[in-house]
C-alpha cells in the first residue's frame, strides 16, 4: 500500500526540482528515474495511489497505458518543454510547463493524494460522508450496504471510523452533526431519527 | 484517594469536595452540621452510616466501588437512595442544563442553527431519560421492593431489565452532546453561560454514571439472587 511518485527525466536537475516541490508530500515515497525503461514494477505494484510525471514525448505509449490498468488510482502529468513540442494528450490526465511555478505542483498533487481513504486527518472522506448521510436519513447498515454496493461489514467499519474521528457515537448525535455540517437538510430528517 | 470514615467530622466531607454537598442532601441530611460527625449526623437523621459512607466514598474517589459491601446493603436502601437520585435530576439538573442550553442558544447571533439542533438534541435525549426514569420507578422499582417484602407475592420469576443497554445510550448521547458542544458550537456566545452549561454537564455525566452503576452492578445482582433463593 502506500503513495508513490514516479519522475521520469533525462535531466538531472530537472528530476531535482521535481522532487523538491513534492518531497515533503506525507506518506508518499518518491521515485527518479532517467528513462522510463528504468521503472521497475517494485517501484509501483503495491501503490495505493501512483503520481507519475514524465515528458510529453516518451515514447513508452503502451508501458503507459499498460501501467494505467495496473494503478486504479493514478495521475499522469506529462512534462512541456515548449509549445511546439508534439505529443498525444489522451496519454496524460494533465500537462504541465517545464517552467510552470512549482506551487502549481504542489498543489496538484497535494489534491490528488487528498482524496484518499486512508484517513488518517480527521475529516470525513466522501465515502464516510455518504455513509453519515444515510445513517442520519435513518437508514439501518443494511440498507446502507444495499444502497452503496457494499457489505454490511464494510458499513460498519465505515461507522467505527466516522464515530473516531468526530468523537459522535450516537446516531440522535450523528444526525446533529450531519445537520450542523449540512450534509443533510433538517427537513429531510423525520421527527422521530432524533429519539 | 482518601477514603471518609464515621468519625470524621461531616462538615470536613464538604470541605474537602463540595461536590458531594447534593449526595448529602439527597439523604435527607440538612446543614447546620456543627463539629458533629458523619456517625452522629447519619444517626440524628435515621440514615444507615455505612450506607451513607459507601456512597458518599464512591461519589468522592472516582476509582472506589465497594461492590462487595454494597451488595451487602438491603435492596431497599439502595431503591430508596436510586429513587431519591432521580428526584434531584427531574427537579434540578435536567431542568438547569435545558435553560443553560436555552441562554447560551439565546446568545448567540440571530439563535444560530447550530445551537438549535444542539437543543432539539437535548430535548429528545431529555425526553427519553425521563421514560427511562419513569420506567425503573413504575416496573423495576416496585418489583424489588414486593421481591424483599412480599415474596410470595412475585408471578414472573423470570425479571431481567436488561438495560445495560439502556444506560449505554444515555452515556454516549450525554458524551455526544459535550462534543457537539465543544467542537461545533460558533465562536459567538456567552462565555460565563457556557462555562456553567459545561460545568453542569461534566457533573451530571459523572452523577448519572456512578447511578447507571449501581442499578447495573449492584440492584440488578440483588435481585437475581433474592429470585434465585424464592424459587
Ligand atoms: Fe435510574
Ligand atoms: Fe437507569
């Protein structure tokens, strides 16, 4: 498991600079490498999440897209020498300027390894949330699972980390919550989900 | 911790945690306590001292429960003391936290939505700790005081309130309702109305606690052994 960048350049300081911008990035290991030949399926197979960034002209198209169907969760971000430069856009998710401020990066990335489930910040993910919806909605950990494609135990593990991170355990209190934090409407909630 | 005796001096109990000033009360035992001694007041006021002691010991020291001496205790003292505990949370602290609920959603700007769905959440939780009340004083209550009196009296000798359960829920939405509170509240409010609000909640929780106890530890313990010797 585990976050990964992948920065495929022949330029050392460019691969230099790339990996100053994201190094800090939390929980994220961070690979560089010259040619994309390089890459080796250590560096990528157990990711959760994979950034890779690479020159718009690599000509790796099928190691590309085969590493895309490997990586659920993935970005691409292909690097711009200049704009005469030709390359495929369907091949990258993004396309970034070699001289692009390095913030603009930064904050890339830092939204793209957001999004995850790990949870280790005490905000809700969107799963969590859908999940609080429901439960405030009234709805049992079965018709959850029903509703969301999951298994009840999964419901349930959902709740254990819902209530850990805000410290709510009952559902009148879950209810409250997601009325406070507007993730439901009050006048969506019937009168008695309170008692 | 320390631990009250008989012979220390009752007005020391005070002094040492004011705290314990309601449990007193809540014996019936009423100030103007002179240099006069737990023994002699408990005495004065028909109330069992080792009885007294046990729960005053218990109130104190958050880790003192002397289940064993309390299970000694007739069931009947404890329904008495548990009856008299309900008494002092309908009449005094459920009603003072519902009106500091009420001033501190009053300060705030415009009755800010937050606060009002903190209210409606302290009514319904109010609501139905008042049925559980009624409950334990309309079925639990009578039914161990005819289980000591008049044995011969009980047709269902299969009595299990079961509600651990029951209690469980009361302390989480009390915990529940000090979070909702603490993280959510918006910052304009009334300080000195909020630091009494809080101050009640923390003292109530601790109260109803060391209650929920002693019917589950205690009472409910009693009664399945009296059921066990009617048989
Ligand atoms: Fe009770
Ligand atoms: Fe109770």
């Amino acid at each position: 498991m585990g976050q990964k960048v992948i920065i495929v350049h022949p330029a050392e300081l460019v691969r230099r600079g790339l990996v100053s911008a994201l190094e800090d990035l939390q929980r994220t290991r961070i690979i560089s490498v010259a040619t994309f030949a390089e890459v080796r399926s250590e560096d990528y197979k157990a990711a959760a999440k994979l950034l890779l960034l690479v020159p718009v002209t690599c000509h790796h198209t099928s190691e590309l897209l085969e590493l895309r169907t490997k990586i659920g969760d993935h970005l691409f971000i292909g690097i711009l020498l200049h704009d005469k430069e030709k390359y495929k856009t369907d091949h990258f998710d993004k396309v970034l300027r070699l001289d692009a401020p390095a913030r603009q990066l930064r904050e890339i990335a830092e939204r793209f390894f957001e999004q995850d489930d790990t949870g280790l910040n005490d905000e809700l993910t969107a799963r969590e949330k859908e999940v609080l919806r429901l439960i405030a909605l009234g709805n049992t950990n079965k018709t959850i699972a029903e509703s969301l494609f999951i298994s009840t135990h999964t419901v349930i593990s959902h709740r254990k980390n819902i209530t850990e991170k805000l410290g709510i355990k009952s559902i009148p209190g879950l209810t409250v919550y997601a009325i406070i934090q507007k993730i439901v409407a009050p006048t969506d909630i019937s009168a008695d989900q309170l008692s | 911790m320390q631990e009250f005796t008989k012979g220390d001096k009752m007005v020391h109990l005070v002094q040492v945690n004011y705290s314990l000033l309601p449990v007193i009360h809540r014996f019936g035992i009423r100030l103007g306590f002179g240099n006069r001694t737990v023994q002699e007041l408990c005495k004065l006021y028909g109330v069992n001292t080792d009885f007294f002691l046990a729960i005053v010991n218990t109130f104190h020291n958050k880790n003192f429960f002397p289940e064993t001496q309390l299970l000694s205790f007739s069931p009947l003292l404890i329904v008495d003391y548990l009856k008299k505990t309900h008494a002092y949370y309908v009449s005094f602290s459920l009603p003072q936290i519902e009106d500091l609920i009420h001033r501190l959603l009053l300060s705030t700007p415009q009755q800010n939505s937050e606060m009002k769905m903190i209210e409606t959440f302290y009514l319904a939780y109010k609501r139905k700790l008042l049925e559980h009340f009624k409950e334990e004083e309309e079925t639990v209550f009578p039914y161990v005081e005819t289980l000591v009196l008049r044995p011969s009296d009980i047709q269902n000798h299969n009595f299990d309130a079961n509600y651990e359960k029951e209690h469980e829920h009361v302390d989480f939405e009390l915990d529940d309702l000090k979070n909702l509170i603490l993280k959510y509240l918006v910052p304009e409010y009334d300080e000195l109305v909020c630091n009494k609000l809080m101050e009640e909640i923390y003292r109530f929780e601790k109260d109803i606690r060391d209650h929920s106890r002693m019917e589950d530890a205690i009472l409910m313990p009693q009664v399945a052994h009296l059921l066990k010797v009617v048989k």
